[in-house]
C-alpha cells in the first residue's frame, strides 16, 4: 500500500527556543528533538517533506556579514537564505540519520536547497514590509540607502532596521527533485525558510532577489502541489486559540474551514505577524484539495496525530 505524504512545516521555535540556547550547538539539539517527533510519525507509515523557518538565522549571517564589512563582501540576502537551508537541513538530517539507525529504519533524509519563484510584479515588491536584520543608527541607515538601495525603516525607538518585500510563493523549482525522493521513500528537507525567492525573466531565466516568502505559505503550497493529505503546522503553542491572551480565550480542538475563516475574517483572534498566516496557510490547502491541517507544538505531534490535542482543522 503506498504511504500517505504530509508536508511539516516547523517554526523557528523548533530550532532556537530562547535567548540563551542560539549557538549552532543548541540549534543542532533542539532540531534532535523535534525530529525525534517526526519520526514517530514515519514510523506509523507516513512519508514526510519537512519546512522550516529561518528568520534568526538569516537574521545572524547578515549580521556576520555586516561586522565583517571592513574585510569581507557583505552576503546578499537570497545567498543568506540558501546558506541557512543547507546549515538548518544538515542538523535536520544527520539528526533524522541517527534517530534511524538507533531504530533500525532503513530510511534516508536529504536536503534539497529550494528556490521559490514569486511574481514579478506581486504588488508586495512594491511595498517591503518585513524587518530583518540588526538596528542601527539613523546615520548608518541613510549610507545603507543611498550606497546599497535598502529600504530602512524607524522602528518603535529601538533604531533603524531593513525591510523587505514579502512576497506570495507561485511555484517550487524544484518541485519535480523533491517529488522523485518522495517517491523513493527519502524524507525531503525543502522550502527552508519559505524557499530563496526568484523571479523569471520573458525567457524563464531565473534571479534572486531580496525577499522573505512565508514558509507557512511556501509549505503550504508544497503541500497542494505535491498531493499531501495531511499539512502540520509546529510552531510555539499546543493549540490555537480565539481571543488569544484575554480572558475570554478559547482553545480550538476541532473546526471546519468554514468556521475558521469566519475567525479569521473577524480580525481579532489571530496576530498579524504570527498565527494569521498559519491560518491563512491552512485555508490555501483546504480550499485547493487538502483534507485536513492539524497546528500544535512539536512535543505534542504524536498526541495530536492521535487525536489528543492540536487543533484539527477539517473541510
């Protein structure tokens, strides 16, 4: 019988917990736990695609990049996201190589170093939104726009930080790679950190550009394009919840995709920058053919898949 597929997307808490574990070592054990999770599930019979944020990461190599200005090139922020893909996919895989050999699966996991086109003329390129990188002085701000073209913004008193486009993702390059390792039974390490954003010329060719796709969406997409039936969205909490943090908060446990774009369209449960593009993910995948996301925290991935906790969200 041919395994069932399903697309994880993890979060950044996956990988960097708090302030005092971010060195490459911690990165390494905390990615040892959560695939420790995802194995449990390629254990039941699931083939598996694994997503993965990079905002920290990224964050950190431009930060490297800029202290070592004075000698060294500064990196340009799409080789930034293909560095952290292959540094984040390694500690995934070696990770998911040992938790098989200590169980004796005869499995592999590969990373796939994945470019995500967006549209050229996606009216977000016109409108950088995303802060990256560290602050600096106003002084320094004004050099980085006239000299390098940043977009830099004040933010909230703390100083001057670049922004850039935010894109919606159209299509994986590298969908078919990832399709055959699939199929080979490999579990594939893709769209990592929402993919390196590109645009295609009137010819196809390719380019990079200075650009953060939300992996929840690339995931998301993934996952449409690539059959899943299951999408899994790890991030920071067991559940999702309506009017999160007041006093009328609320866990949601089972709910159609009805009922949760209704909450979404209400505007108030769900923040901008954090839950509401999961659950706008969510709903791209339901709405093109998926049958069920389920969004929880990755110590909870196995009691969720067996129907414990996590929010289930259904068609």
């Amino acid at each position: 019988m041919k395994n069932k597929i399903a697309v994880i997307a993890i979060g950044g808490n996956s990988l960097i917990k708090d302030k005092q574990h971010q060195t490459v070592r911690d990165q390494y054990i905390a990615a040892k736990e959560t695939c420790e999770h995802i194995v449990s599930m390629i254990k039941d019979g699931w083939n598996i695609a694994i997503g993965h944020g990079n905002g920290p990461q990224v964050g950190f190599i431009l930060r490297r990049s800029e202290l070592a200005a004075h000698e060294l090139h500064e990196v340009p922020l799409d080789a930034c996201g293909a560095d952290s893909q292959g540094a984040i996919g390694y500690a995934l895989q070696q990770n998911l190589h040992n938790e098989f050999k200590r169980l004796g699966i005869k499995r592999n996991a590969a990373t796939v170093v994945t470019q995500v086109e967006v549209a050229a003329d996606d009216p977000a390129l016109l409108a950088p939104s995303k802060p990256i990188g560290s602050f600096m002085e106003e002084d320094q701000a004004k050099t980085k726009m006239e000299q390098n073209g940043w977009d830099m913004v004040e933010d909230a008193g703390r100083g001057w930080r670049r922004v850039v486009a935010s894109p919606k993702p159209i299509r994986i390059v590298e969908e078919a790679a990832v399709k055959e390792l699939l199929a080979a039974g490999i579990v594939v390490i893709t769209v990592g950190g929402g993919g390196i954003p590109v645009v295609a010329d009137e010819n196809g060719f390719l380019k990079g550009i200075p650009a953060v796709i939300d992996k929840d969406f690339a995931s998301s997409l993934l996952a449409t394009n690539i059959g899943a039936e299951l999408f899994i969205i790890s991030t920071s909490v067991e559940k999702v919840a309506l009017n999160f943090g007041k006093s009328n908060q609320t866990w949601l446990d089972q709910v159609t995709l009805k009922e949760i774009k209704n909450y979404l369209k209400e505007g108030i449960h769900f923040a901008k920058g954090s839950m509401a593009p999961k659950i706008q993910a969510a709903i791209e995948f339901l709405e093109n053919g998926g049958k069920k996301v389920l969004i929880t925290n990755p110590d909870n991935i196995e009691k969720a898949m067996a129907g414990e906790t996590g929010t289930h969200i259904t068609i």
